[in-house]
C-alpha cells in the first residue's frame, strides 16, 4: 500500500487541492483509495462527503487524531493523506514516519520557498526520510502566467537539493470541481484533459 503524504509548513499552499486531486486521479483508474484528513479543518473530509456516488469510489477517513492513524486500510491500494499544517506536532511527525511519498505543494512566491526550504530541510532528518525509504515530490503549485518568481523558485529549491518535480496551473477549474466533491481527474472535457497532463509527473513518480 502506498502512503503519500502532502504536507508544507506554509498556510495556503494548496494542499488540499492537490490531496484531493490525486486521490481522484488515483481512484480514476481502478485504484482503491482513501483520503485520509489529518488537517484540523476537516476540508479534504467534506470533499469526500461531496463526492457523487457514480464518481470512482474515494473513502474519506478522519486522522485528526494520532489514535485513528492506520484505521480502515487494510483492502487499499493507495491512502493519500491531507497532512497537519507544518511539523511541530507529534500527529505530523507521526505521518511523515510512515509515508511512502510526501508531496510539497509550494508557491511561486518568494514568501513561499524560503519557509519551505526550512521545512524539507527539517523533514529530510526524519529518520525514514534520512534512510531514502521515503521521497519527497515538490510541486510548482498555483502557476500563472504572471508568476515571473518561477524560474527563480526552481532555482532556489535545486540548490537546496530539491528539484521541482512539476509545475500545476492555477485554474477555477479545480475550485469549481471541488464544490461537487471532483477532481479534474473524474470529468473528460477538453479543459480538464489540459490540466491532467501537468499531474502526470507527479503521478509516476508516486506509481
């Protein structure tokens, strides 16, 4: 079973954008999921509420609290886990410990990528992290054709020993497929089609 984990200590990263999505993009092709939300705001947990009953089948689970960790996932192929916001508490640690992939969303902005240097920097000690027994995936989130810190932000995070592994697009799209409970991965129109192809990076690299 693959855990993956999209954590960042940076509020507004859009986090549960992507745990969402690639929940759906997993569940899309005949995967077994669950969205685990581990994020005091219960969003990702909503979503799954939302969620059509004739859209590919995502179990939403409450991991708020460190004694429901690892309840519920004994048939599933993948949990995607919307992590706790940064990684003081012992319920992020926790989840960074077990994680088979962690996913940092961050943003084209230079408020952004120093914090989240900071905070791979702190997570590369994690022993699993440190043992190479779990990657971390960065992603360009939130990109617009007005994001001129791009480059720059890529730039940053490859000298740190990060490299940027895609860049996602910041679109209405995913805010108005989030109100019905999707993913751009649930809907075969063409808008939606020219997203999915910015996830594919990302959704190899967790395959």
């Amino acid at each position: 079973m693959r855990k993956i984990l999209v954590v960042n200590s940076k509020g507004g990263c859009g986090k549960t954008t992507v745990a969402t999505n690639l929940a759906a993009a997993l569940a899309a092709r005949g995967d077994d999921v669950a969205l685990a939300d581990a994020d005091k705001q219960k969003s990702s947990l909503a979503w799954t509420k939302r969620r059509p009953k004739d859209m590919a089948a995502i179990e939403g689970l409450n991991w708020t609290k460190a004694d429901a960790i690892g309840g519920k996932l004994k048939d599933m192929d993948a949990v995607v886990i919307d992590g706790p916001g940064g990684m003081r508490s012992e319920l992020a640690k926790t989840l960074i410990s077990e994680a088979s992939d962690i996913v940092v969303p961050v943003l084209p902005s230079v408020f952004d990528w120093d914090a989240t240097i900071s905070f791979l920097n702190g997570i590369s000690e994690i022993k699993r992290v440190r043992k190479g027994k779990a990657d971390i995936h960065l992603v360009a989130n939130r990109v617009t054709r007005r994001s001129t810190q791009v480059a720059e932000l890529e730039r940053k995070l490859a000298e740190a020993g990060y490299p940027v592994l895609c860049r996602i697009s910041d679109r209405v799209l995913y805010a108005k497929h989030a109100a019905a409970g999707a993913g751009v991965f649930d809907y075969h129109d063409a808008k939606s089609h020219e997203i999915r192809g910015q996830w594919h990076p990302l959704l190899q690299a967790v395959d």
